[in-house]
C-alpha cells in the first residue's frame, strides 16, 4: 500500500510537471540564461557545491484483475440416499405411456387414411366438376361468339345502310353544288376573263411588243424630225425676215433720195401721160410701206412672203437680195442637225 501511494505521488507530481507551462526552446545558435527574479537582487560570488545523485524506481505495475465475487456460504448442508427401486418401476411406468402414444399414433394414422380418401373424393369430383364446367364454359363462348357474330353482322349492316344513306346524301348535295356551281358560274367566268383582259394579264405579244418597243421609239423619231424641221423652218424664217429687213432699208433710203426727181418730173399739164415706170414704183413703195407691220407681226410663222417683182429700178436689186437670200439658206441646210440645235436655242431665247 506503501507502495501504492508513493507511485500515486510521483504520478500526480509528473503530471503537474507535465501540465505547468514551460518556457519555449530557444532558437538555434542560442541558449537559455537563469535569471533572477526576486525582489532584491543577490550577487553570486562563490560557487556552491553540488553533488550528482541517482536513484532507481521500481517499474510501474499495472492492477491486477479484480477476483470474482463469491459470497459466504450460510446454513447447514443436508444429503438424501435413494436406492434403486424406491422411486418407481419403469417396466411398470411405461406401459400405460407406450399404450397412449401407440393409440395417438394409430388414431393419427387411420385420420391420414381417411384425410387422403376424402382428398381422394374431392379430387374425383372435382375433376368432374371441372369437366362439366369447361363443357358449359365451351357452350358459353360458343354462345357468346355467336352473339358477338350477329352483333358484329348487325353493325356492319347498319354501317353500310348509313353509309348507302350519307352517300346518298352527299350525292344529291354535290349534284345541287354542282348544278348551282354551273348557274353561278355560267356569267362569271366570261366576266373574270373580261377582267383579266382588260388588266392587261391577257395580251397578244407582238401587240405589247409593238406598243412598248417600237412605237415609243418611232415617236421619239418623229419628234426628233418634227424638232430638227422646226429648228430648219425658224432659221429660214429668221434669214427671210432679214433679207426682207434690208430689202426694205434699201427701198425706203432710195424712195428718199428720189423724192425731188420724181416732182420734178411730172408735168402740170393734165393732158400729158405719166410715165408708167415711176408710177409702178409709187406703187411700190406704197406697197412696201403697207407690208411692213405685216410682216414684223407674222416674221415667227412660216408662210412665204410673196412680193411683186420691180419693173426697171428695182429689179437689179431684187436679183442681189435673192442672189443673197440663196446663199445662207444654201449655207444654214448644208450644215449638220448638230449645228442647227444652238441657233434654234438662241432663237427661242430672241
């Protein structure tokens, strides 16, 4: 027990060496210095003694195992002797034992023959049974399949009646769809091609090629002609009304520079005849002077000018202003349609 409570001890004191905290390992390339940590400070000058010593423990032992429990033996003990033959007799016991378990097992038995009879009965009518069922069973679906024919028979027979009587119908519906299909569309077909035709879906191809290729061509044409024509009539009329213009100057400076001649010239004598040539020309000029706004308000059309050829005076420079009207006409139509264009221009611009 000693023993016991010393290693109990040394336990309990390893075990607050082992739990109270420590202070760390030092690091490597340095150690751990004592310090003193009293209040006052003792300087250490002489070294103490100290002395090594050992001492061996015994090894711990573990605790054994705790003996079963037996508890006290109390009271007195008491024995009993039995000879043979005082309890019982087993020849004498066992017969009426044997008797019973030989009568349950012949009961037993006999109720298993007769069990495997009555099965056997069973099986027998019941094999019966089942003939006469499955005779009745096969006259049942004989029965029912019959049923199931007529009804069958009976449904096609009523199907095909409707449908004689729905084909029927549809029939007469189709001969009155078609017949007022025929009445409605008797006037409207014609009506529907009058449409399309006058839409233009329904054309002759050398027709609509006549009338969308060649005639806005030859119009182009003609009023590429009709334009040229004119350009050629304005510049004629243009070159007329000049020469006229300058006709008319050379008339009008020679009838002034010939008033004087002509009054002295005629006679006061009634009886004498006037000279027929400067009365032509009085009547020239008297023409001439009347033609004159007549001409500056009708100079754009393209009518020619009509004038009475001069007798005597006048009829060298009626041959100088035809001479002179030739010469630019023949000019102005020799040239090319391109060079016609600009004086046509400048002459709508006048």
């Amino acid at each position: 027990q000693q023993q016991q409570a010393r290693r109990r001890a040394l336990a309990r004191k390893r075990a607050q060496q082992q739990l109270r905290p420590r202070t760390p390992e030092p690091v490597e390339g340095r150690k751990h210095v004592d310090v003193q940590t009293e209040l006052y400070l003792e300087e250490i000058a002489d070294r103490i003694v100290e002395i090594d010593m050992e001492c061996q423990t015994d090894a711990f032992l573990d605790r054994p195992p705790t003996p079963l429990f037996i508890p006290a033996k109390t009271g007195k003990d008491v024995a009993t002797q039995i000879l043979e033959g005082e309890l019982f007799d087993f020849d004498l016991e066992v017969k009426p034992m044997l008797e019973v378990l030989v009568g349950k097992t012949i009961e037993q038995a006999l109720l298993e023959v007769m069990e495997e009879e009555e099965l056997a009965n069973l099986r027998a009518s019941q094999y019966a049974y089942e003939e006469i069922r499955n005779v009745e069973l096969a006259e049942v679906q004989r029965l029912e399949e019959q049923e199931r024919r007529h009804r069958e028979e009976k449904e096609r027979r009523k199907r095909q009646q409707w449908e004689i009587v729905h084909k029927q119908n549809e029939t007469s519906q189709k001969i009155s769809a078609r017949a007022f299909a025929q009445r409605y569309l008797a006037d409207l077909l014609p009506s529907v091609f009058d449409s399309l035709r006058n839409s233009g879906y329904f054309y002759d191809p050398i027709e609509r090629d006549i009338e969308v290729g060649f005639l806005p061509w030859l119009l182009n044409e003609v009023e590429k002609t009709m334009e040229h024509s004119m350009v050629g009539r304005t510049v004629l009329d243009m070159l007329i009304r000049e020469v006229v213009e300058r006709r008319i100057n050379d008339y009008e400076s020679k009838e002034a520079a010939q008033p004087a001649q002509r009054s002295d010239d005629v006679p006061n004598d009634p009886n004498t005849v006037p000279d027929p040539s400067v009365s032509l020309e009085s009547q020239q000029s008297t023409t001439l002077h009347t033609q004159k706004p007549v001409l500056d308000t009708y100079s754009s059309q393209t009518a020619p000018v009509q004038e009475k050829k001069p007798v005597e005076e006048g009829s060298s420079l009626w041959q100088n202003d035809q001479t002179e009207l030739r010469e630019p006409v023949g000019e102005e139509l020799s040239q090319p349609e391109g060079s016609l264009e600009p004086e046509s221009s400048s002459t709508s611009g006048q």
